[in-house]
C-alpha cells in the first residue's frame, strides 16, 4: 500500500521542502514542522468555536448519507469543515514556498463517496476505533475529498499519485478514492524456523517481506478503516509535538532512526551508539529489502515503516497499536512501549470522548440527542 509521505505536516520525516498543506516524509531529525491552517473556503463550515458533544453518541453502521456524516464528524469529533474540494484548492495545495505560480493539474476530476455511502461510515468507525483505544481523539478541523493525489513535476504540472489513499496535515484530513486499497501488517512475529499461525488469504509478499511473517487480507472495510487510522497517526503526531517539542527527537532515539536510517535498537550495541551520539553498527541497519526478516530483534509493522522514514513509522505504529496490539508488542516492543509511555501527555492536547451510547432495546432518541 502506497501512502503519501509528501503530504502532511506530521509525516514524521524532516521535510526536505515545505509546501501549503503538504510536508515531505520525515527522513531526518529533527521531522516536524509547524502546520499551516487549512484552506479558506467556508463551505459547510460551523462556528469555530463549537465545542463537539459526544452526549448519546450513538456509532452509525452500514450504509448512511453524506448529510449523516457531516453532523456526525461536527457534533462528535469538533470537526467544522468537510467538504469536496475543488481544483482551485488542490493545485494552490501543490504550491512550494517562494514559488511564483501555482501548480497545474491537468483533466483534473471531482470526487466523493457520493450522496449516500457505506464509507462514510467506515471512515466514523474509523476514527471511533482511535477513541475506543486511546479515550481520545486528534485534532480534526477539515476534511477533504479529492479524486486523487498529485506531485508536481519540474514544470509545475501535477503528476497523479493514485496509489495515496489519504493524508494528513495542519488539522486537515485529505480522503483520496484510493482510501479503500488493501493492505495489513504482518499477523506475528517473524521467526527463523518460518512457523506462523493460520494466516487464510494473504497479500501477495512484495519485496522484504519473506521469510518473514505473512500479512493476512481481512476484509476491504479493514483495509479502509487501517488507513485512515494510519492518518490519524499523523494526526496525533501534530498534538503529540504540541504536548512535546521533543517528542520525536525522543521517538526516534528510542525506535532506532538516526540520521532517516533504521537501525536496529534491539541491539544493545545501537542503544548504546545511540545514548553515545556514535554511528550503530552497520551490519544493524534495517532497510526495504529486509524489513521483515526474522534477524532483527525490533521488528518494525511495515515496509512502508523502513522506507518513509519516522514519521510514516510513527503513524504505523498508532495503526498497529489500534488494530493488532498484541502483535505491535511481540515484534516491536519499545514502539509498543513508547507509545505506552508518553499516550497520557499527548492527550492533554487531544479530544476526550466518553463511550458511545449503546442502543439495545432502547434506541436513542434523535430529538433527545440534538438536546445534548
């Protein structure tokens, strides 16, 4: 799965060029950057200083309507703008620092879910799985949705990403029409005598990823709600750096990237070049091609984990945690552990949510919860 490490304020790698909304993968330290605000266009926008009231948050499931979804995000989770975005907006989004034109993007299409959509609810139930692990959830001003991805070129034309399902930045979650594409972590931890649990259907290995553990495809709607968590990482990354500028200065140091390379911090010999300011032992660094091979005692989640730097680990890292826990800690416990350690400080700067309100055999009231 291709996810855009060039797009997001958080992107968790240090951005090489700073653009309007989109920020490069963070390869070195220190990554992060300080977000723009989001675009100006008032669509649908509320009063910025509603406070969202989770009272009787009832969790929407199958199919609902675009009206629906908007409400949802604005009454529950503060969002105050959602939108479909437009070319003017995409291409000034393109815009590099001290660039004297705007971007162009040729046969550019609109998209969304539509008027009535099963995705809007994944998308909720998305951000709602965050809230059920974490009792809180970032902070999301905007959303967006655009058919696609683009990077412009030398010439200042964009250049189609299709690939990108999403990405995140400056409060703004960006959806793409690739959102839904299949992707899952590996089901265990990688083991030399290549002995996995039942895995059923997988995704094809690409490279790097054998021998190691397999990556069992769950469902489209798994895949769906993973990267938009994936996102959320990014976001939590943004409240995370406000409850901490050292944050990932502290990440990085404790999962093993030193100057945007991998490097083993299983190995006492890395933590102690590490604590040391001395470049880890080569023959430790982790890359693409061996991401997932059983030598390596800190296992990242992810081939993109390796290849968009820390940031993209990062976010990686909040995916893994909200959707297979148990498998974060056997491969990859000091990630596991930092997020442990720090969750309760970067909340401080999070959207504390209650549990939603079970239906049973009493449905909530609609009237009753526009009342709250």
């Amino acid at each position: 799965m291709a996810y855009d490490h060039n797009q997001r304020t958080s992107s968790l790698s240090v951005p090489a060029v700073t653009l309007p909304h989109r920020h490069p993968g963070l390869g070195a330290m220190p990554f992060f950057q300080p977000a723009l605000s989001p675009l100006g266009n008032q669509v649908l926008q509320r009063n910025p200083q509603r406070q969202p009231n989770p009272l009787f948050r009832s969790i929407p499931q199958g199919e609902i309507s675009r009206a629906e979804f908007d409400r949802y995000l604005m009454d529950y989770f503060g969002v105050q703008d959602i939108r479909t975005g437009t070319q003017d907006e995409q291409e000034e989004s393109l815009t590099r620092h001290g660039s004297p034109a705007t971007p162009s993007i040729p046969n550019w299409q609109s998209w969304n879910p539509g008027t009535s959509s099963a995705d809007y609810t994944h998308i909720i139930r998305a951000i709602e799985d965050v809230a059920a692990t974490f009792g809180a959830i970032p902070t999301i001003r905007t959303v967006m949705f655009f058919k696609m991805d683009y990077e412009p070129d030398a010439a200042g034309i964009g250049v189609a990403r299709p690939d990108v399902g999403a990405s995140f930045g400056g409060g703004r979650l960006t959806v793409f029409e690739a959102f839904s594409r299949s992707r899952a972590f590996p089901n265990a931890r990688s083991n030399a005598s290549g002995s996995y649990p039942s895995a059923g259907v997988v995704l094809a290995p690409a490279a790097g990823e054998t021998p190691g553990a397999p990556r069992p495809y769950q469902s489209r709607e798994h895949s769906l709600r993973e990267n938009i968590v994936h996102e959320l990482g990014h976001a939590m990354a943004e409240d995370a750096h406000r409850a901490d500028s050292n944050v990932f200065t502290k990440f990085n140091r404790a999962t093993g990237w030193v100057g945007g390379q991998l490097f083993d911090i299983g190995q006492q010999t890395v933590a102690d070049a590490i604590s040391q300011g001395t470049p880890p032992p080569t023959q430790y660094h982790i890359q693409e091609h061996d991401w997932n091979n059983p030598q390596w005692i800190e296992q990242p989640m992810s081939r993109y984990a390796v290849a968009g730097g820390p940031g993209e680990d990062f976010a990686e890292t909040i995916a893994a945690y909200v959707y297979t826990n148990s498998v974060l800690l056997l491969r990859s416990p000091a990630r596991h552990r930092f997020i442990m350690d720090h969750i309760d400080i970067w909340k401080k700067q999070m959207q504390a949510l209650p549990p939603p309100a079970l239906r049973g055999d009493f449905p909530v009231i609609e009237e009753f919860r526009h009342m709250a």
